[in-house]
C-alpha cells in the first residue's frame, strides 16, 4: 500500500483532521494515513497507552468469529459495515479461507476507505467479494444495494465492529441494528464491538474528549446495558458480552482484557 502522504489528495478528503480509519490504520502498523492521524494517533496513545492493544484485540476478534461462523455454524454470507480501511485479515480473506464461496459485502463512506477497498477487496474463485459507499446512519441504502452479492432471503452476518460509537444518539444507534436485523432472516448473526470505561483503561475517558475536540468522526464510549440492549431479541452465543479480547480464546479467558466490548448473538 502507498503512503497517502506522498500521494495526491483524492477530492473529499480532509487531510488536515485526523479520522478515525486512518488513526485505526496507524495503530495496526499500516501505512495508509497521514502526518495529522499520526501526530493524533501518538497524542491518544500517550493518554491512553493500551489503545493500540485495543486495535489489535478487535482485530482478533474479528477473525475468531468470522471463522466461527462460516467454519462451525456455516454462515456463507457477511455484511460488514464500517469496515475502515483494507489491513490484514480482511472479513473476506478469513471468511473465504474457512468457506471459499463466502459472499461478502463491505459498506464505508469514506473516499480513501473505497479507493483502497476497490483495489485491494479481491474475492475467491468459488465466493464473491463487493464494496458499497454508503452510511451505517442509512441502513435502508445499505440493504437496497447488498443484493445481488448478497441473498437476503439466506442468513447474513451482520457485523459492525467499532462502528456504532460513531453513532452518537443511542436511540438512532439502536434504531439501525433493529433495521438491519429486521431485514435478514432465521439463523442470522449480529457481531458487534464497542469501546466502553466499564472495563478499566486509565486514560479513556479524557483519550475520548480529546479526539471529539480534534478529530473526526466524533466518538462516544456505552455501558453494558447499553451495549446489551443492541442484541434485544436475539440469542447471545456463549461467553456472553465480555471484552473482545477475552472472546473464545484458549484458554478461556487468557488474554489481557481490553476497554472494548465484544459479542456475538443470532436471531432465532
């Protein structure tokens, strides 16, 4: 992937504020930001030391359940909304990895998320692999233009990590995942992250105001309740709600655990 410091600055895109996927993109070692992500991503991580073990533990999860559920419960199909920018294993290259004729649809709204999705979201012979430019606040968008990579009549994987702390109303946040879900049938799965100041982090909070003062999109931290209440009506799999880190490792509950939420449930 090219530095996009030292390449031109497609339309649309403010190089002089910091945003999120870039600065995410940073604290997973990627190459694809610029100086003002940087200089953010290092004032964050000097307030709140973990953050990137945060990046990297909702990476992990990531992978943990896509190869769950396209491995052990057969789920063929995967929304994934709020993608951010292409690093290493993508939904699509573990999902097809596990199951090669996996079917996935990535939705970003940003112009430097669909540059690089386009180029590098290559699928599998046997599956499909498609990028939508759309909003996760226009969840009717989304579902309008999944089809015909995706069959919503089949069980789809919903997945939308770290994406629902930029919806800052709690109400409309919710509003979108019961949408979302409302439109996919039986047997289908909700995978969600969520940074939280439930689970310790010194330094989240006031890391948090910091960004919403200098950087886009504006974040909001939410409690376990709230958290919870997402996943109303459906059955959440086993270890519960816990911090991402600590979801299905092996040993239960080995890893360090980290300031974010994570959970898997299905709609029965």
């Amino acid at each position: 992937m090219t530095d996009p410091s030292t390449a031109p600055v497609p339309a649309r895109v403010r190089s002089d504020v910091a945003h999120n996927a870039r600065v995410w993109n940073y604290w997973l070692g990627g190459k694809d930001n610029y100086p003002v992500d940087r200089v953010v991503g290092d004032h964050i991580t000097g307030m709140y030391p973990s953050i990137a073990e945060v990046a990297r533990a909702d990476r992990a999860f990531l992978g943990r359940a896509v190869r769950h559920l396209a491995g052990d419960v057969g789920v063929s199909q995967f929304l994934d909304i709020g993608t951010g920018l292409p690093t290493f294993n993508n939904t699509h290259e573990i999902a097809q990895h596990t199951a090669p004729s996996s079917r996935v649809v990535y939705v970003d709204n940003d112009p430097i998320v669909l540059a690089h999705a386009r180029a590098l979201l290559t699928s599998s012979p046997e599956g499909a692999t498609e990028y939508i430019d759309a909003d996760a606040h226009d969840p009717e968008r989304i579902l309008r233009s999944v089809e015909p990579t995706l069959d919503l009549a089949r069980p789809v994987a919903v997945m939308m990590l770290g994406i629902l702390n930029f919806v800052l109303d709690t109400g409309e946040a919710r509003g979108i995942v019961r949408k979302l879900m409302d439109a996919v049938p039986s047997g289908s799965y909700l995978v969600l992250t969520h940074p939280t100041l439930e689970l310790g982090g010194e330094g989240n909070e006031a890391a948090m105001r910091f960004w919403n003062e200098n950087a886009t999109p504006p974040i909001t931290a939410r409690t376990r309740a709230e958290f919870a209440a997402f996943m109303d009506g459906l059955d959440i799999l086993d270890p519960g709600i816990v911090s991402c880190a600590r979801w299905r490792t092996e040993p239960a509950g080995s890893a360090a655990e980290v300031a974010q939420f994570g959970a898997v449930a299905r709609k029965p």
